[in-house]
C-alpha cells in the first residue's frame, strides 16, 4: 500500500496530466479570471481595480483558448494547436495581457498625471534610485525622516537592499512612463526566467548521458513541469497583479528560480552568482542563498556558491555602510524588525501576526516560534543537507511558507516566493523520470516506494 507522499504525488500527477495538462490550464486561466474580476469591482487598493479590470479580460481570453483547444484535442488529438508549443503560446498572452498590459496601462497613465496607478513600493524605490544617484547611497538616516511630516515618513524608509536602487535610476534620470520602475522590474523578470528556461532545456539529463536518445515521452513531461513551474511565476494572479502594481518581488524571484536552474545544470558558480543578485536585492533571497550553498557544500563546490551568495550581496552593502552606516541599519534593520520610527502596514492575518497582537507579550511568542522553526530547518540541513536542486528548491519553498506564516509583521503577497518555488521543484529533475512530483518526504533525495 502506498503512503501518503506516495499517494499524494500520484494524485497531483493525475490531476496536473489530465488531458495533457490542459485541464488545469483550463482551471488556472478560469480561476484566475474570476480572481480578477472580484478584484475589480471590491478592492479597496486604486492600483488593485485598475489592475483586475484588464486582467480579467486576458485571462478570460486564455480560458477559452484552452477550451477550444480541450475541443481540438477530442476530435484530431495530433493537431499542432493543443500541443505543448501552443500550451508555451497560451501561457505568453497570458502573462501579457494580465501582468505587462495593466503595467504599461498604469505606467502610461501615471506618467500623464494619475497619482493613483502605482503602489507605494514603486515611489519607494524610485526615491531610492534618486538618492543614489545624488548622495551615493539609497537611504534615508533616521533624523532626516523624523524631519518629514509625519504622514511621509513611512515612503521616507527602503526596507530594500541597496541593489534594488538600481530600478529606480531610469526614473532619475528621465521622468516618463518607460522609466516607471514596474517597467524595469518585468525586464529583469523576463530575462531571468528567458535565463532559467534555456539552461534547464540545456541541461542534461541522466537519461540523455545514458542513452543519447532520450524517450520523447521523457522530454515532453518534463518540458511539461517546466511550463508548469513559469505559469507559476508568471501569470498566477498573486504574481501577475504584483508586477503591474508594485513588483518589486518578481525580479528577486525569477534570479532564485534562475539559480535554482543553474545549480540543477550543475553550475554552483553561477547559481551562486544569480541567488546573490537576488540576495543584493531583497532579503527573501539569503534563505535561498543559505540553503543553495549547503547544496553547493555536497558537491564540494560551497566555496564556488558562497563567492557570489555572500560576496554580491556585501559588495552592494559596502558603499551604503561608508557613506551612512545610520541610514543604512535604520532602513535595513530597525524598520523591517519593528523599531522603526513608524511600523510596516504589512498586517496579514496569518499565525504569527495574529499572536503577536492576540496574546500578552505576542511579539515575543512569534518570535521565539519564528526562530525555533529556522533552528529546525537548520537541523535538517546539517543532518541531511540537500544533494540535488530538487530538494533544494522544497527545503526553501516550505521553509519560506512557514517563515511567513510566523513573521510578526507580513503581506499575503509573500506567499508568492514558496508558491513559485515548490512549482518550480519538478522542472529541477535531471532524471529520466520528469514528471514525478517531490514530496517532503523526498528532501533526503531518497524515494519513497510504494
């Protein structure tokens, strides 16, 4: 009898290969437009509306494509039209009609004078671009906030590392709608995953070292997984509607999703290089970081991984440290910790936010939790660290899932990172087997037999 694991990763095969796949296309492409619709007509975030109207459209559009295509497929299964290229086709209108069409909507109109097409995260690093730019470094010291008036000091803060400064500049540098930092954001986004895709594809596999020609079925799941694993990063809502209203997110996702896809491929030098860019960026990446050099470590290439894990993200701290080390500990550590002059409107209702604020010294509670839960996975990594990017991609996918459940302070945008990342797990398999979904279970690099 098969356990759990074993049962539940048939099932999630079942349903993800069901009509080849299209069936949930169908579902994702509907949900979504329903998704999109509803945030249309009641959200009360401006950006938000502006967003779901366009959006709705698009995805309703994809929805009915994979219906004819469902249709196709009964009557001339061989057609060209419900294949995995016209899948690849569907997935692009997708993502341009429900996350780069909106953006450019709202780019253009903000630039023409609307106050109300872009979140605050886009103000806040396009003032940190400017700052850079005139004082060498993208942060505000804590007297020069507490100068602002009081309902400006929150966008006077870049709870950021300094690389995300460098999406600000074209703004600084020339005021129209192709320097809004959204449109930058989707440019880096887009060339990443481009980057993640084309080394995956290159990549070989056991299959193609054993026998030169690998089966067809074998490459078209797993070139199935991998379409599955950039839905996920892409025109999945919870990403779709951050990169047109804020997106500051998606480019810090796309370079782990790129590193993930390198060290799958067997380059630690160059996974290292893309998750400490994305390290320079956000701090959401250094758990990526930690986690993909104890892979590294396994291959005897730590060294290799950590140079660019841990050297770009210091090299970007170094000039902000020198000009003001102040600004730069208030910015980056006080205010994303809660001791900043104003605290963080992310108030998502989940486990840890709501501790903190539900019981008698709840901070420290979520707290003590938060760090019991990374002391936890730090066991897991020392006892069996992770021997594959499989394993890599779940420690980090789960582990982030269970980091922002606890955070005192977090936004269900977050939920985005360990969405896309557990997704993008299966595109990771250089074995025969593709397709077959990993399980928790499976971290050890061991299967788990029925």
């Amino acid at each position: 009898m098969a356990d759990a694991p074993t049962a539940l990763r048939r099932h999630w095969r079942r349903v993800d290969s069901a009509a080849d796949g299209l069936a949930l296309d169908l579902g994702l492409y509907a949900v979504s437009a329903v998704f999109a619709a509803i945030t249309a007509a009641t959200s009360t975030l401006l950006p938000h509306r502006a967003w779901g109207g366009v959006a709705a459209v698009g995805y309703l559009v994809a929805a009915v494509a994979v219906g004819v295509q469902l249709l196709l497929r009964r009557r001339t299964p061989a057609s060209r039209l419900v294949g995995l290229p016209a899948r690849w086709a569907v997935t692009g209108f997708a993502w341009v009609s429900a996350a780069l069409l909106p953006l450019l909507w709202q780019s253009i109109e903000r630039a023409t004078g609307r106050t109300d097409r872009a979140q605050e995260e886009v103000l806040v690093v396009e003032q940190a671009g400017n700052r850079l730019l005139e004082h060498g470094t993208p942060y505000l010291g804590p007297d020069a906030i507490a100068a602002l008036p009081p309902g400006e000091q929150l966008l006077g803060y870049t709870p950021y590392q300094p690389g995300m400064a460098m999406f600000g500049l074209p703004r600084a540098l020339v005021d129209t709608w192709w320097t809004d930092a959204r449109v930058w954001f989707a440019v880096g986004t887009a060339l990443a995953l481009a980057l993640a895709v084309a080394a995956l594809r290159a990549a070989p596999t056991t299959a193609r070292r054993a026998q030169p020609a690998a089966s067809a079925d074998t490459a078209h799941r797993r070139n199935a997984a991998l379409l599955r694993g950039v839905q996920a990063a892409t025109v999945l809502p919870i990403c779709a509607l951050t990169l047109a209203t804020g997106g500051d997110d998606l480019p810090v996702l796309a370079l782990c999703l790129l590193a993930l896809a390198l060290a799958a491929a067997d380059r630690p030098g160059r996974a290292g290089l893309a998750v400490g860019l994305a390290g320079a960026l956000k701090l959401f990446a250094w758990p990526v970081a930690l986690v993909l050099i104890v892979w590294g470590l396994t291959r005897r290439a730590g060294t290799r991984v950590a140079a660019g894990a841990i050297g770009l993200p210091v090299a970007a701290l170094i000039p902000a440290l020198l000009v003001d080390h102040d600004a730069l500990t208030e910015n980056v550590l006080r205010f994303p910790l809660g001791h900043g002059l104003v605290t963080s409107p992310a108030q998502s209702p989940f486990p840890g936010y709501l501790i903190a604020t539900g019981l008698p010294a709840g901070r420290l509670i979520a707290a003590a939790l938060l760090v019991a839960a990374g002391l936890a996975i730090a066991v897991r990594l020392a006892r069996r660290p992770p021997r594959t990017a499989v394993a890599t991609a779940l420690i980090c996918g789960y582990g982030l899932l269970v980091a922002i459940a606890l955070m005192p302070t977090t936004r269900f945008g977050y939920l985005l990172y360990p969405l896309a990342l557990l997704t993008w797990a299966p595109a990771l398999h250089r074995e025969p087997d593709a397709a077959t979904v990993p399980m928790p279970g499976e971290l050890s690099g061991r299967t788990t037999s029925a």
